[in-house]
C-alpha cells in the first residue's frame, strides 16, 4: 500500500500535476508529496520501497547533539557551501558527510533541534553600537541582572534591587491592528449575521499624545507603570522617585535605563545625578543603540500584544485606564504560560 501510493504520486507529478493537487487526490500533506518525489529523483525506484526498521528510534550522544546544534546555527558558508541557510535536507545530508552521525532523518533532526532549543526563524535587523564605553556598560548591566537572578551575591555597596525602566509611547489615540474572532464568509456567511468589527481607516490626532514611565522590578518581577502627557526631565526624576520609596532608603537600589537626555546628567542640568548619589540609587546607563539589553522591553511588547493591539480609544483616560488594569493583570498572573512565551520570544538580555 505505501509503495502503491508513493508510485501514484511520483506518475501524476510526471503527468504534470501541481503538488497541491496530488496532495488532495493521495488524502496527505504537500509537504508529504514533495518528499517522495525528491526522494525518487535522488534514489530511483528504490525510494519507493518502505525501510521499515524495528525497535526504538536512535538516541544521539549529548556531544553528537551539541555539535549538531552547533552546525545547524552556523551558516553554510563557513563550511564551503554555496547556500545562504541550511535546509533539514542539507543540514542532515552534511551532517552525515562530515561523520557527525551514521544516520539520521528530517523529522528526527527537526524533532532534535526542537528538543534542543533551535527553530527556523526570521533573520532580524542589527544596529552595531559606536559607544566607546560598550563593553564597560553591558558588564555591569549584565552584572546586576546577575544580582537581580541570584547568580551572584552583591558585595557591600552594591545594589540589592534593580529595576529596568523606559518610556513606552507615544500612545497615540488611533486605530491599533489586531486580530479577532468573526465569522467566516462565502459559504460559511450568514445572511442574517451582524458586519463584523471593523478598523477605522481614517483617523485625527486631534487628542494629542501621552507617555506611560514603566518599570520592571526584576526580583519580585512585578511592572510599574505611571502615565504623563510629557517625558522630560521632570517627569523622570518624579517616576524614580516613586521607584525610590518602594524599598527603605538603606536598600540600594539600580535603575536600568537607556542614554534618553532626560535620564541623563549634563553640565547644564545635574538633578539626575544629584538626586541618585543623595538617595542611595545607581543610574546604570544600557550602551548607544543598545535598548534590546533593557528587559523591560520585552514587557512593552506583551502590553502591546494584550492591551493595544486591535483597539480604538476615544480617550486618553480610556485607553490609560486600560493600561493599568492589564498592569494588575499582568502582576497578578506574571505566571501565565502565554504572556511568558510573549516576553521570552521577546527578550534578548
């Protein structure tokens, strides 16, 4: 029977016909259709044969599997192949080549990579930092994180709490895309159903903006947020003060923040650093164009995802009240499996 139906595909590829087509006729998956017939242009007939092997799959020694992650998030071209990214077909294919493993199967190298932490992805944009104090910034903003996750224990004068703070905005008062549960149409409409829920196409401003000051205490993982019709300097030293009182004044305490000149102490303006030094607080500054290492970042895009996207305000003070009571969520089920798949796919630091 396995044989009859891999020969079925192969003839009506041969006859010309689409492989979403042969799918539908053969009851399987063109992903499926594909497979054969690159197997029976590679091995002949003999692909039509089932292989079929008895006892359990193989297990791969934890070195074989590190050294095969470690090849499949190379790129091909470090090892003299003309391809820009691997396939399972040619990641397993060299795989074997190189005698990393004897054998080992697409769905077995995907199932592998999977367990292993490793799936196919988009290729993300990168803005390389000029700070000529990058590497001093990130050692000590990783080092508090370190604090923060108990892998090290402060010494004394180090902070005891950190927090990660930015600005979210502007929150704009406009139609946000989104997604949403409705009815399908063609045959599956009802005549008698109501229109779904549209978007606005066209909008004014005419409510001007606001800016939500948020920050993320990363021992007891809980989110702060306080909402301001500006973002000056003012109004971040009044948030980090509210920041300050949530812990006795003998408790040190740091906040994260990116190089924003209102975070920053100048010659012409030095309330920032003034305040920090007579508060018991360290300012830790993440490098130039190096926000992905600030972890409440990773907060602003679950807000996004639960609280704006497909929403449409006719107010400030709706859309804030909004924003604060996804807040309250969010600390009251910061365990939510969902909401940590958003931040951890998120989360770069």
């Amino acid at each position: 029977m396995v044989t009859w139906r891999r020969a079925q595909m192969v003839l009506l590829s041969a006859q010309g016909m689409p492989v979403a087509k042969i799918a539908e006729v053969t009851f399987t998956s063109a992903d499926r259709v594909r497979d054969v017939i690159h197997n029976f242009n590679t091995d002949g007939f003999d692909s039509l044969y089932p292989k079929y092997k008895g006892g359990r799959p193989r297990t791969f020694t934890l070195p074989e599997r590190r050294e095969i992650k470690k090849i499949a998030k190379s790129k091909p071209a470090e090892h003299d192949l003309p391809f820009s990214t691997w396939s399972l077909t040619k990641l397993a294919d060299f795989l074997v080549a190189e005698g990393v493993v004897d054998d080992i199967s697409h769905e077995g190298l995907r199932i592998l990579l999977r367990e292993e932490g490793v799936s196919f992805q988009h290729l993300k944009t990168w803005k390389t930092s000029k700070d000529p104090d990058y590497a001093a910034k990130k050692a000590r903003v990783e080092h508090l994180y370190a604090i923060a996750d108990a892998e090290v224990i402060p010494e004394e004068g180090e902070p005891e709490v950190v927090f990660c703070m930015d600005e979210f905005g502007p929150l704009n008062l406009m139609p946000h895309p989104g997604w949403q549960w409705a009815e399908r149409g063609g045959k599956y409409k009802d005549p008698d159903r109501e229109p779904r829920r549209r978007r606005r196409a066209t909008y004014n401003r005419y409510g001007g903006v606001r800016h939500l000051f948020a920050a993320l205490d990363l021992a007891k993982d809980k989110l702060y947020g306080h909402i301001k019709p500006v973002k000056k300097r003012t109004q971040f030293l009044e948030f980090c003060r509210y920041l300050r009182s949530l812990y006795p004044p003998q408790v040190r305490i740091a906040i994260v923040c990116d190089n924003f000149s209102p975070h920053l102490t100048t010659k012409k303006c030095q309330r920032v650093g003034t305040w920090a030094a007579a508060n018991n607080v360290e300012i830790a500054y993440t490098p130039t164009n190096s926000s992905w290492l600030n972890r409440i970042e990773a907060q602003f895009t679950a807000l996004r995802y639960f609280t704006l996207d497909g929403t449409d305000h006719a107010s400030h003070k709706e859309q804030g009240g909004m924003i604060r009571r996804y807040i309250i969520w969010r600390n009251r089920h910061a365990d939510d499996q969902r909401l940590r798949a958003v931040v951890g796919r998120a989360n770069a630091a």
